[in-house]
C-alpha cells in the first residue's frame, strides 16, 4: 500500500504560484471587482500567452435579449475538424475572455482546432440560473450561424474548465431542462472537462483534504457558491448537476482531466466512475502533480508546459479519430 509520502509532489512552479497566492488576507475576502481583476491579470502574467500561429476575432451576439462577448480563435495552418465552444473557470464570479485568453490560445494552435470562448455573464449580477441560460443562448446562436462563422463544416463540442465545466456539462448532458426553458438545436459532438464542479452539493472529501493553500481553497468555494446559488436555489442547482443525471448514457464523447492536487478531485473521479460505468466513450486523464488552475500557470514552469501540451494533446488525438 502506497502512502502519501509515495505520490508525485506538486510540481514546484505551481507549488510557489499557490503560496504566493495565499499571502495576505487571500481572495475570499478581496472585493469582487478587485478580486475579478487579479484573476484577469493571472493569465497574462503566468499563462501561456498569445500563439502566432493563432488569430482571435471579438464579437457580439443577441442572447436573451442582452449582447454576450465571444472570442473565436483559429489556428492559421491548417483546417480544424473541430471547434470547441469554451466556457471560462472562475466560480462563477469571476473570470472573462481575458482571464482564459492564453489557454485558448494554446488550446486553437497545439490541438488544430477552432474555439469560440464565451463571456457569460457572472454571480452576483447574473446567479443561477442565469450563466446557464447564456450558455444554452450562446450554444445555439453559434451553432445556427455556423457557415458565417466558418465552423458549418465541424465537428462542435462544448469545453470548459472548473465553474465553466459545469456549464459545459450541464448543457451537453442537458440536466439544464428543470433549471430553464429551452432546448439544445444541436447536440454536442463532445464535451472537453477540465477539473469540472460536477457536483454543486459540495460534499466531496478532497474539499477539506485540499481545502487550504492552493489557489483555490474551501473559503474561495464558499463565496462561489454562495453568490452562485441564491436563497432558495441550492436544491435545483444540485437536482441539475450533471453527477445528478439520471441516465448519463446519452453523455457525448468526453474527454476529462482531474487534478490530484485540487478540492473537486473526487466528484471528478466519481464523475468518471459514473461515465464509464454508463458506457460512455471516455478519455480521461488524471495529472497527479498538479493543482487546480493549472492551465494559467505555464509561463515559467517547463513541467506545467509540459502538461498543458499532454492535455491539448487529448484534442488533437480526438480531432483525428
């Protein structure tokens, strides 16, 4: 038997990004806008970066009566099979296109694919279910004007990371239907999963095992889920949880990375269990020397890099089956 002694170690460059972040009072008691700009300007001080390879265009789209931003990202040199339509992390509180730019980036130029990020409006403005209502929006203005686009002859899937991978998830295993009112115009070819929060009961082991000192922490968790999920509204949320579904057999392909050093580890791993269980056609990959947020985190670690590609990696395998 293995004991804790025995598993790899943080890798050290995020190992000293979670200290630096855990200086001072910490971000569950930063003021919301402050603490949207610091997450912003995560990315452009330790991400990944802007690829040459990659061109970006900013547009706007009528849902539900209100404008949202989208960022579509092409590689140059080549023709994708595939595009992502990609929800941003960040509880949904915080987070934006900027926030997840670098990743997108990575994710259009290394995977050959195109992605179309999202900026759903957030807590506290927009609680549940209202990100979801801008997903399920945006998820079918895009699909439907797919030749404007120059995305008509893809394969489109959802993806997202964290809060944005619950997004993704609700919306392609549709447990969003007693939430709102609405249907899907096209059922997701995919969906991409980075350390989703699968589970909104917030019952997990990991969350007190990894609950403190890392970036995101179980006081962070709860300010997300407070703000996310008004008076009244926890029962529905969790009813639509995508670990709720009752038969996750119609799941599309997924592909999913959990991290061992995170507070929704287990519901990930449980999430998986449940997929394959279903006999769900699953690709999953398990970074044990990484934490949560990992993906804004490669600028100056070469072992983060590394698994950033091993991840992009999963795209381009599944973009050429």
């Amino acid at each position: 038997m293995s004991s804790d002694s025995d598993k790899p170690k943080l890798i050290t460059g995020q190992r000293l990004l979670c200290t630096l972040g855990n200086t001072g009072p910490g971000m569950a008691v930063l003021p919301l806008e402050q603490m949207r700009r610091a997450y912003d300007s995560y990315d452009r001080f330790f991400g990944s970066g802007s690829r040459e390879d990659v061109s970006t265009e900013d547009r706007s789209i009528p849902v539900g009566g209100h404008q949202l931003g989208i960022r579509i990202y092409r590689p140059t040199e080549l023709q994708p099979t595939l595009t992502m339509i990609y929800f941003h992390g960040g509880g949904y509180m915080i987070g934006s296109l900027n926030s997840h730019h670098g990743f997108c980036s990575l994710l259009a130029g290394r995977a050959g694919i195109n992605v179309i990020a999202v900026d759903y409006r957030c807590a506290p403005e927009s609680s549940f279910p209202g990100p979801i209502e801008d997903g399920l929006g945006a998820w079918n203005w895009i699909v439907e004007h797919g030749a404007e686009l120059g995305i008509g002859n893809t394969r489109i899937g959802v993806g997202g990371d964290s809060a944005g991978g619950n997004l993704a998830a609700v919306l392609a295993m549709q447990t969003f239907t007693m939430a709102i009112s609405g249907q899907l115009s096209a059922e997701p070819a995919f969906q991409f999963l980075l350390y989703p929060w699968v589970d909104m009961s917030g019952a997990s082991d990991s969350i007190e095992r990894y609950g403190s000192g890392l970036l995101l922490t179980k006081d962070v968790m709860g300010l997300f889920r407070r703000n996310y999920l008004p008076e009244g509204t926890a029962e529905l949320a969790i009813n639509s949880s995508p670990m709720a579904c009752i038969d996750p057999s119609g799941t599309p392909d997924t592909l999913i990375v959990t991290a061992e050093y995170d507070v929704l580890r287990d519901e990930g791993l449980a999430f998986v269990e449940r997929l394959c269980k279903a006999q769900v056609n699953v690709v999953h990959k398990h970074l044990s020397d990484c934490t949560h947020g990992f993906i804004s985190m490669g600028k100056f670690s070469g072992k983060t890099r590394n698994r950033l590609d091993e991840v992009c990696d999963m795209l381009l395998s599944y973009s050429n089956s």
